[in-house]
C-alpha cells in the first residue's frame, strides 16, 4: 500500500504504510464521515481492520501470485553458454547460477513463492570455490557429464539423469574435471528461507584440495548408502536430509519401466494409466530426501495423458526425455527435453505424452519434478483433488 501522510497521537504528522478507503458495498458499513475519521484513526495507529481485507487473507481457495510459465531449455543453455564466456564463476559471483523469475513475483529471482531454480554453467576445468548455507539444495542433471560436486570433503559424480540432493550447512564445492563445459539445475528453498527470514551463508575455503580433486566413479556416500534395502549397520546419520548424496538414473530408470511393465502384465503398479512415477527418499527412515523440498520422477508412456491435478503448494518441473503437451491453468505448451515449467498453487496441471524412439531413450515423456509439499505436510495444509476424465 502507499504512503498517506496521516495526525498521530500527539498530533505530529507522520507517514503511514497503511492506507485504509471506505467504499460502499455489500458487507462493509455506510460510508459517512465518522467512519472516514475511523479509518484514519487506524492508520494512524498502524492498524487494519479485518473486513476491509478478507477477500485477500482468506479467499475461497488459494490464488498464487506467481503464475503458470515455460522456459526452453535451447535459449537456457544459449545465455549460460554466454554468461561462462562474460562471467568469472569464484568469489563475489559466488556461482555461475542464473535463477528462473517468475513472470508474476515481480522480477524476484523466485520461480514460485518458496522454490527457487536456477541453471548453473561451469566452463572446463573450473572450480566453483567453497561455501555452505541453510538452504537446502539439490542438483539434476538433464544432460552431460565430467562435473564432481563435492559435499563435506566427498567427490560426487555428476551424470546424466542423476539426483544429487544436498541438505543445508554442508561445505560444498564443485570441480569440472573435462575439456568440457557442462550445465545442470539447481534447486533451493530459497525463497521460502528469505521469506520466513531464517537464512545463513558462510564463505569456505577458495579452493579445494588434491584429495578432494579425485574423479571417483561413486562417492563414498554411494559406497555407505547406496544399497537398495540396504541400510548400514555401522553407520549413523542423524542430521537431517539424505545421507546419499547421489541417485543414479540408471535406477530411476529401472523403476519407471519395471511399474509400466507390470501395469501391461495386468498388475496395479502405476499412479493411472500410463503414468509411472516414483519418489526420491531418505534411504535412513523412508522420508522426503530433504525437510522442505519433495523430489519425483515421472514417465507418461507415448500417448498417454494424466488427469488434471490440483494441489496447494507450488512445483518446479523439468522435462528429461521426450517430447508432448503439457497444461497448467488456461496455458498449454509443448515442450522437450530440458524445458522446465511452473505449477503455481491450486492451478490444475497434466500432460500428454507424444514421445517416441526418436526423441526418448525411453520411448516415454520423463518429467523431473520437485515441490515444497514437505512444508505444507508438515503444517497440515496440504490438499490435492485429481479431475475425473
């Protein structure tokens, strides 16, 4: 609201953030001066009564500001190509990321009101220097490889299709190893973490050491933890997030097609028709693999379509194979691999695969798909409804 100049108490004038105008209509009292007078009373005292805000604190169903958007992969990777040639990637910049603005967050570095993504570009042979925050992360890979993320002193492979998630105040740096550069997504809690003003970031050191400049084919996390079933009994994680640091698409892959196959042998193995879908966890208790952020893999098989979806919080997905249509709210694009797109709060969402062997390794359309429903779990306000078809 903007500023009204207004009396105060003592009668000094003073400059209130708080704008208050009486209007006629239905629920709200008679206009007349002794209301006028009222009014200026509560800005003065820095006060908003309820009945002249409800319409926007307490709607109906929820009304995202942010608002349905499609971001082409091509024009992505064209303008970090650029940024690597412009750009210097150690201290200062402190990354080579350049975050999704949702048209509606008014040019916020935020794809919806609590996730933030972003492409990230390291030029051959470059280090991305140390640093930790409270933000939790992750990183995924739609393609390339040669990039090691190193997480608490650990080298992490970075390939195509993989997950790396990353809770928050872990050191981590990342190194490419290739005479090739590579981008990947990253995804934060960012916004969330500005918003309820809770965040902290620590500069660590500007390089890395000869240790931790191996290119091993598995991390040592992987070695501990990724073991299908598996848990070791030696070895306790108590902080929170996922001890393994990378989940290989090699499995994810497997997963998607084994539910398909099962579905075709008559078998209930699927989320609909068509549609596999599997969730990223916390190898120690089954949880999301991060406390504000749920990460899923989704596969529609060729000419296959999901039913319209409606959930409060916000997604952020990216398309890792394939080709087809997908619509959110009143918007229908068709998109491909690498694209990534929003799903604003309660905006109704599905898609319609028209992939094939020539454009899916999987003859499928692969979503990548990542949400704050942890959070909304967590405080009991998540709601979801699917649309009959």
């Amino acid at each position: 609201m903007t500023s009204t100049p207004v009396e105060a108490r003592a009668g000094s004038p003073v400059d209130s953030p708080v704008t208050l105008r009486a209007t006629a209509a239905p629920g709200q009292p008679d206009v007349t001066p002794e209301l006028e007078e009222l009014y200026r009373g509560f800005e003065a005292e820095l006060l908003v009564p309820l009945w002249t805000e409800i319409g926007d604190l307490m709607p109906a169903h929820p009304r995202s500001r942010a608002l349905p958007h499609r971001w082409t992969w091509e024009r992505l990777v064209r303008l970090a190509e650029g940024a690597g040639r412009l750009v210097p990637v150690g201290r200062g910049g402190e990354r080579r990321a350049i975050a999704l603005a949702n048209p509606g967050l008014g040019g916020r570095p935020f794809a919806t009101p609590t996730l933030w993504a972003a492409i990230q570009y390291l030029m051959p042979g470059e280090d991305a220097p140390e640093h930790r925050h409270t933000q939790h992360a992750f990183r995924f890979v739609v393609e390339g490889s040669g990039v090691w993320t190193v997480v608490g002193g650990d080298p992490v492979p970075m390939n195509r299709g993989d997950f790396l998630p990353q809770a928050g105040w872990n050191w981590h740096a990342h190194h490419n190893a290739t005479d090739r550069p590579m981008a990947w997504i990253d995804g934060l809690d960012i916004p969330f973490q500005y918003l309820a003003e809770a965040q902290f970031f620590e500069f660590g050191r500007d390089g890395i050491s000869g240790a931790e400049r191996i290119t091993p084919e598995r991390s040592r996390s992987e070695r501990l933890w990724g073991h299908p079933g598996l848990s070791p009994v030696g070895a306790r994680h108590t902080a929170p997030g996922s001890p393994l640091l990378s989940y290989k698409w090699e499995y994810t892959d497997r997963a998607l097609a084994d539910q398909l196959a099962l579905e075709r042998e008559g078998h209930a193995a699927t989320v609909e028709p068509g549609h596999a879908a599997v969730r990223f966890s916390n190898p120690v208790d089954g949880a999301d693999v991060l406390p504000t952020l749920r990460a899923e893999f989704h596969r529609v098989a060729r000419g296959a379509e999901t039913a319209p979806v409606r959930e409060t919080g916000s997604s952020v997905f990216q398309v890792f194979d394939g080709s087809g249509t997908v619509t959110v709210g009143d918007r229908t694009w068709t998109v491909a691999r690498g694209d990534l797109f929003v799903v604003p709060s309660w905006e109704p969402f599905s898609a319609r695969s028209e992939a094939g062997a020539s454009d899916s390794d999987s003859g499928a359309l692969d979503l990548f798909r990542f949400s704050d429903a942890p959070v909304f779990e967590a405080l009991r306000l998540h709601r979801t409804t699917k649309d009959s078809r």
